[in-house]
C-alpha cells in the first residue's frame, strides 16, 4: 500500500514547478489504507510461482512452480527473500519443482515434467545440497508428503501409479516404479492428522490411462500402521447419487472442539472440487464422509475457474481460492454452507495455501502477483471479514487519484510541446538587409526593376496565406488550437467519470502472463489496441464539427454510444435505422487482431448499416465497429429443377453400370484366355521333363557302352 505513494511524491515533485503553479489545484490526495490494522503482510517473489510451503521450524517459506528450476525461500516473519535454490539440470529431462517437504533432517524437492522427475535434498540450515540429485525417467511425481508419526520417511505420489514411501537418506529411481499402494494416481494427495495419521486419501481416476481429470478418491492406510482395513475407493458421487468428476484438487477438515465427530474419511471430511453440474454453470464443492455412498454436501462455487484448497489452521473454515475471481471463499465445515458475505479478497490469481502456525498465518501463493500474501488467521477466521465495500471504495479513490495526476502530467508534456509550435520573431543583426526588388540602370535612367528576384521573408502568416486554398488548413489550425488549449484533466475526469474496471480479471491475468512468458507480441498489441481505441474517439471529436456529415448519413457521438449499456444502445441505434449485428466482449476483440477491429470504429452510419458492439463485464458498450457485410449472389438464373437432377443423375448411374458391366466381360475373357495359356505351359512343361528324364537314361547308356568297350 505505502508503495504507491513513492511514485505519486516523484510525479508531483517533477510537474510541480513555477510555469505550472495551478496544477494541483482540486487534485485529490491519496486516501489513506483502511486495513492497517489487520496488519496482512505481503512477500514479493521474482517469478510467477504458483506453490508455497512452510517448513516445518516455522522460519522459512518457499515459493515454487514457476519455470525455471529455481525455489525462492523467505523469511517467515519479515516476509524478506533470504535464499534461492537452483535445481541442477537433469539429461533429458525438462522440470519445474512440484513440491517440497522435509523428512529425515533434508529439504527434499520434486521436480517433474512431461518425461519424468527428479528429486533433490539440501541442509534445511545452510540450503546447501546433501544428496545427489536421482533422476526418475518416465514417472511423474506430483506431490510428496510427510506423515507426523514418520518423520524420517518420506511419501511420493506417482502419477497414475500410486503412493511411494521411500527413505530420503537411501533410495533409488526403481523404488517409484513400485508402490506399495497401486492406483491410477491423478495428482491430488493429502495426509491425515490426529487421529487420521495412519491415512492418506489421493485423487484417482476409474480409467487405466493416465489422466488430469479425476472421478474417485483413495483412501490408503499408510505402511507402518497396523490398519486392518486396505485401500478403499470411493467414487465422486453428489448427495442425489449423480456421478462427478473434477481436476483441482481435495483437502481434509477435521472435526474441531465442540463440532460432532463421526467415522469419517480418516477421521475427518473430505472436500473435493468437481465440476460444473451442466454447462455454463460453476464449480462446486462436494463434502465426503468415509461410510456413506453419496457425498453428504454439494456446495457452489461462484467461479469457473481452478480453484485451491486449504482448512484454516484451526480448521473453523474451509478455504478455497479462486483463482480467476482473486477472492478466497471460506465454507462452514460445521454446516457446509457458503455465505457470499464471507468471500475475503485476495491478490492476483491466488494458487496455493500454507498453513504458518509460528506465525498464526495463513500463507497465500498469488502467481500473477509473483506474490505470497501473509494473512493472520484471526483476520482470516473474523466474521464478517473485510470490509467489502470500504476495499471497493479504497480502490477507487486511489484509480481517481492517480488518475487525476497522470493527466496533469500529460497536461504538462503537452503544453511544454505546444510552447515549442510558438515561432519567436528574430533579432536582427548589424548588416541585414531586406532585398525588396532588383533595379536595372542605363545611362544613369533606371531601365528595369523586377520584384521577383527579392529576398523572401518567410512568415506563418504568408506561409498560411499561399496555403490558403488546401482544405487542410483549416483543419490544422482547428485542431492545433483544440489540443493546445484543451485541459487534459478535465477531459480525463470526464472520460474516467464511471467507477469499475474496463476489463475481466481474466484479461488482466492474460496480459500479465504473456508479459512474463515473454510473449510481447500479444501484450503490445492488447496495449496498442487500447491506445487506438482511445486515439479513434479523441480523433472523431476532433473532426466531428470540422468535416460535414456526408448526406443522408447519421453522425455518431462518443458520448451516445460509449460507456453506456447495451441495450439502450441498440434501443437508440434501431430507431435510427441502424441494426447491431451482435453484442460481443471486449476480450473477444483483442483475441484476434484488435488493431484491425479498432480501426473499423465508423465516424458516420447509414440507416440500414448493420454494426457490432463490444462490452465490459458490467455491459457497458466500451467501442463499437460497422459489420462486415457478404455480398449477396444471384444464384437464382443458375437454379435446376429437382425433377431435371433426378433425371440427369438416373442417366449418369445408368451409363456407369452399362460401363462397369462390360470392363466385366472383358476381364473374365481376359482371365479365360490366361487360364488356357496356363494349361497349355503346363503341359509342355510336363513334356519337356518326360525328355528330359529320357535324355538322362540315355546317357547313362552311353556311358556304361563306352565303359564295356575299354
């Protein structure tokens, strides 16, 4: 919060001079944080990481996810980066850390991709490697984990293979090819506590291919207890019995003092995110007790994007961040219920939680902030919980502020650009002379003077009156004066005069990620198609009283269209005679090429012009381009009759079975004819080895005359 105000005290300092003296006049200060006592701290990370975890001393968190091999450890109370882990590159193998627990006195990271994971241990104290890293080809770890009661073991879900327990001090790659649970593992697993400990329930799938998408859940007695029960599988069933499936992830509530405590699933309830019961719906939560067929809850989420879970540290609430909303839904797991009053706000695209018990915080991952927020549990816990509309109202007025400093700004630049356009007269020196005209003298009687051949003294005014017959003169004039004399913060107050924002969490998302993935590309031309945007409108006011309306068309103000909901538009336009084609977002625009789109922003229409509106998420019509429309073909001179077709069709058919019929014929003549000649090399082949058998014998005669001669 106290960031801001830097940036607003260097802008101030750099326009505040004597020439400007009226510049903060009414320009509003910078409203002061509402929230200071509930003292939310914030870690800021160098890359977009989407994990976070505590360890378990309570003195360093990590942030990791994020390409790059790297994991970014803080420190737990101040919030300060104090170490960066690098993941040594594995031959062959692409990885992004995927989680991070310690066992057995080591740090132990696993990093996976697409063709197989790694796992890497350090010195918790000094981060300084304590094993080789062990590549693993071919396997994907997901999650690893810690049960309380086994702190020197190590557990490893593989994905659609099942849960490893492995020893972090001596272990090998072909262990996590063989575990002692096996399942179609999907990603999802979480340790029992309590009296849970002896369990583990994962995410699994009923299929036999690797997948994302799960539709039951495993519970798994861990190796080392004696649980008399084995793995059992419970699909994804809504309380009315439908079947459900889902993809984000599951987290375990336990009973807390004074809640009912039955058998549960590892003695607690199981949340798990399914998806939308039909299209166009939400995400929803569904509460599973161990014993019972059908899920006891089914709760709705307002979102529909991926969602994160986490019990509060003392388990009073379930969270759930959602990611595309920025917000943290919080559910009584005492009666299942989700109470929109209770959503609490959080930075962008919140991914991941962690619990911070030292602390007695709630840690939050925020990847598009490339931020974990740190927030006390009692904040978290209150109820109500924040003040939604006092955070509305903190936000805006801070837009407002900086917004109303920012156009003095632009005011300032503008002005000092319009001081240069003022041509000051020259000084004239000793020895300049003015040639008026060129006298020519004979005979001491002036013959000739020519005023062609003076010295011209170029002037704005001449300059103007020689331009005088270009129509662009005066288009020139009209808008160099409009823009030197405009006041920019007016205007801006004007144009800035709806609260809100103009575009979807969504967009800001998109834009943030494409800027970090190095995409500039589509970053710079959603930042251009904005600018253009607002360029077309500044230019149509510019022109709009010079330029006259070209006949029997209608001439558009800004004002009439823009910033207003949609619906009155296409009321006021259809009694003009113009049609909406379609009402379409502003997203949609960008998503395709949005400086063409902008650039189609029509100055005039006709009654009969057929144009699209794009709206923000609140409805209102942000800009607006003319329909691109498709010639219409005569095709009506071209049209055959369907009898005529039938006819046509019966003749080509019946030409082609004349044509099949008699390549037929020929070709049982031609396979006649090579049966015969067939029979006929048979036979004389049967002749020939008959001549040649009596060849043979007479020559053994010969040879045995010969033999009796001598």
């Amino acid at each position: 919060m106290y960031s801001c105000r830097a940036p607003s005290k260097a802008i101030r300092d750099f326009i505040a001079v004597k020439a400007f003296c009226g510049m903060f006049d009414g320009l509003p200060q910078l409203p002061a944080y509402p929230f200071d006592a509930l003292k939310i701290g914030t870690a800021f990370g160098k890359a977009a990481q989407p994990r976070v975890a505590m360890r378990p001393d309570g003195k360093v968190f990590y942030a990791f996810g994020a390409s790059g091999n790297t994991v970014q450890g803080f420190d737990a109370q101040s919030g300060e980066a104090v170490v960066e882990l690098t993941l040594a590159a594995q031959p062959g193998l692409t990885l992004v850390a995927s989680d991070i627990v310690v066992a057995a006195g080591r740090l132990v990271v696993a990093a996976s991709g697409a063709d197989g994971s790694a796992i890497y241990q350090f010195d918790p104290g000094t981060h300084q490697p304590a094993a080789q890293p062990v590549a693993i080809p071919d396997l994907r770890i997901t999650q690893l984990a810690v049960n309380a009661a086994e702190p020197d073991v190590g557990y490893a879900l593989v994905k659609g293979k099942g849960l490893v327990r492995f020893s972090p001090r001596d272990f090998g790659a072909e262990i996590f090819a063989n575990p002692f649970a096996k399942f179609n593992a999907v990603g999802h697993l979480v340790m029992g506590a309590g009296s849970a400990a002896g369990f583990a329930v994962a995410t699994a799938s009923s299929g036999s291919a690797e997948t994302d998408t799960y539709d039951s859940l495993m519970t798994i007695p861990l190796a080392g207890f004696a649980n008399a029960a084995g793995p059992t599988t419970f699909p994804l069933r809504t309380p009315t019995g439908a079947a459900a499936q889902g993809s984000d992830g599951i987290t375990l509530v336990l009973p807390t003092r004074g809640r009912t405590r039955s058998r549960l699933i590892g003695g607690g309830t199981t949340y798990v995110v399914v998806n939308a019961a039909q299209a166009g719906g939400t995400k929803r939560l569904l509460a599973i007790r161990g014993g019972q067929a059908n899920a006891v809850a089914e709760i709705a989420l307002p979102t529909t994007g991926p969602v994160a879970l986490s019990p509060s540290p003392g388990h009073e609430f379930l969270l759930a961040a959602m990611s595309e909303e920025f917000q943290i839904a919080r559910v009584d797991p005492a009666t299942n219920t989700f109470d929109q009053a209770l959503l609490f706000p959080a930075q962008m695209q919140p991914t991941d939680f962690a619990a911070a018990p030292a602390q007695k915080q709630l840690l939050v991952a925020n990847k598009a902030s490339q931020t974990v927020s740190m927030i006390p549990v009692d904040v978290l816990v209150a109820r109500p919980g924040v003040d939604a509309t006092a955070l509305r109202n903190y936000r805006q007025a801070m837009v407002d502020a900086f917004l109303a400093l920012l156009s003095r700004l632009a005011q300032m630049v503008k002005d000092c650009v319009c001081d240069h356009l003022l041509v000051a007269c020259p000084e004239c020196a000793d020895g300049d002379r003015v040639v008026l005209a060129a006298i020519e003298i004979v005979g001491g009687q002036v013959k000739a003077i020519c005023a062609f051949e003076r010295r011209e003294v170029v002037t704005f005014p001449k300059f103007l009156y020689w331009l005088s017959a270009v129509p662009i003169v005066p288009l020139i004039t009209y808008a160099v004066e409009h823009l030197c004399c405009a006041q920019l913060p007016q205007l801006a107050q004007n144009f800035f005069a709806r609260p809100g924002n103009l575009v979807s969490a969504n967009t800001i998302v998109s834009a943030s990620n494409n800027l970090r993935a190095g995409n500039l590309k589509l970053a710079s031309q959603d930042a251009l198609a904005r600018t253009s945007l607002l360029t077309s409108h500044v230019a149509q006011a510019a022109v709009r009283d010079v330029l006259p309306a070209p006949e029997g068309t209608i001439r558009l103000r800004t004002s009439e269209v823009i910033n207003r909901p949609a619906e009155e538009v296409t009321s006021d336009l259809a009694s003009s005679g113009v049609v909406v084609n379609r009402v379409a977002s502003y997203d949609e625009a960008l998503a395709g090429n949005a400086v063409q789109e902008i650039g189609n922003v029509p100055l005039n229409v006709r009654a009969g012009d057929r144009v699209t509106l794009f709206t923000n998420p609140q409805g209102q019509v942000v800009f607006f381009t003319r329909a691109q429309t498709t010639p219409q073909v005569n095709v009506a001179s071209n049209v055959v009759a369907p009898a005529a077709l039938r006819s046509a069709a019966t003749a080509d058919v019946s030409s082609l079975r004349g044509e099949v019929e008699a390549l037929r014929a020929a070709h049982a003549k031609e396979l006649t004819a090579r049966d015969k000649e067939i029979a006929t090399l048979r036979d004389e082949m049967t002749k020939m080895q008959k001549q040649f058998a009596e060849v043979q014998t007479l020559k053994r005669q010969v040879a045995a005359l010969e033999k009796a001669k001598k």
